[in-house]
C-alpha cells in the first residue's frame, strides 16, 4: 500500500546536498565541453598551419615525394578536412539542442503564492512529470480534493492534493485527504502546498501512505530538479 517516492523520505538538508552535487556534475560537463572545444580548435590550427606552409611555402623535401606519396598525403590531408569539418558540426549541433531545451521553471514562496490555483496546479504537475509520474489534472468542481491523479510506470496509481494556502495546515485537511485515498483506492497520497504544515499534522500522517509538502520543501524540490536537469545536458 506505499509508493516508493523519493519525496516522502527526503530532508530539506538532503535535497540541498543532492543539489550541490549535480551542480558540480554541472560544471564538470560544461568545462568538458570547454575542453573539447579547445582540443578541436587546436586541431583546426595546426591543419591550417599544414596547409599553409604545404601551399605557400611548398618545400622542396616535400615537392620532391614520389606521386605514390603525394596522392597519400593528398588524401590525409581531404580526410583531415573532412573530420575537423564534422568535430564542429558535432559541436555547433550539440549546442544548438542544449539551448533549445526548454529549462525546468523554479519559482519563489513569493512567486508560488502569486499564482492562481489553476496554475499552481499546473506547475505541480509539471514537476511530477519531471519525476517520471503520467499525470492527469483533475481538479475541478466535484472533484472530491483530487487535483491530480498520478500514473507509475507500474501501473500504481496516487493521488495530489494542491493548496495554495497562507494558513498553516492543521490535521483536518490530512484527515480529509486520507479519506480521499481510501475512497478513490490508490496506493498513495500527497499534499503539496505553499504553507507550512503543522507538527500535528505530520504526527497524524506518520506511518500512513501520505507524503507532506510545504512551500519551502516545494521550492527546494524544484530546484533540484532544475540543478539535475542542467546536470544531464
């Protein structure tokens, strides 16, 4: 009866450490690709030193090559054109692809408050999926507090409460949305909101198939999905 979530065992100091991490991993690719860079532009350098002193300088040990040699040379020196031609092609195409992903949004508390429940549930969502959840938006009138319902690829099924509150959350609304999980029969529950939450209303959810998400911990999370979504470029 439990979803195995990363969430629900995550500490606010474990998510930051999480998010040091891919930060370095972050700029460990970027100064790889720094490098790389500049290996493929020393390369183009010395192909065009090559060239230039083979056909301005033209020295006489290499005029004086059997054609056997010239034709060989002649061929490196195409297929030299042709794989530097290619490295930055590689580079340019890498590049573009990296700029046209669409970055992860993280908003502020102040800025998640700023938003109408709507899109507050919608950015919800938008987070679940980038947690490998199939997510439908459910809510709307008579929606029985389910705003969204959430797919595993195992087939498990949750369910998401968003509130998009200043008040902090007391036991009540835990109870109610436990209530919810019972009636609507999946494996788990979250709450994920914009105000803190009571100790109460941990005490309550301690133990039961629920997952408990302040403001503070929300913008936490998405921000280390942003830092990891940067590490994977």
């Amino acid at each position: 009866m439990m979803i195995q979530v990363e969430w629900q065992f995550s500490h606010p100091r474990r998510i930051m450490g999480m998010t040091t991490k891919v930060n370095r991993a972050s700029r460990r690719s970027k100064e790889a690709y720094v490098q790389g860079w500049m290996i493929i532009a020393g390369l183009t350098a010395l192909f065009a030193g090559w060239l230039a002193f083979h056909s301005l300088w033209q020295p006489a040990w290499l005029m004086g090559l059997p054609p056997a040699w010239n034709e060989l040379l002649s061929l490196m020196e195409t297929a030299g054109a042709f794989t530097l031609g290619f490295l930055w092609f590689s580079l340019w195409w890498q590049r573009r692809k990296e700029n046209g992903k669409r970055p992860l949004p993280t908003l502020t508390l102040e800025q998640l408050y700023e938003l109408d429940p709507t899109s507050f549930e919608q950015y919800t969502a938008y987070l679940f999926r980038q947690k490998g959840y199939r997510v439908t938006l459910r809510g709307q009138k008579g929606d029985l507090g389910v705003d969204l319902e959430l797919t595993q690829p195992g087939g498990k099924r949750a369910i998401v409460q968003c509130k998009r509150y200043h008040n902090k959350i007391e036991p009540k609304i835990v109870r109610e949305l436990y209530g919810t999980l019972v009636h609507e029969q999946v494996a788990h529950a979250f709450l994920v909101t914009t105000a803190e939450i009571s100790d109460a209303a941990r005490e309550w959810a301690k133990f039961k198939p629920m997952t408990l998400i302040d403001g503070q911990t929300l913008v936490q999370i998405a921000a280390a999905l942003a830092a990891d979504d940067r590490g994977k470029r």
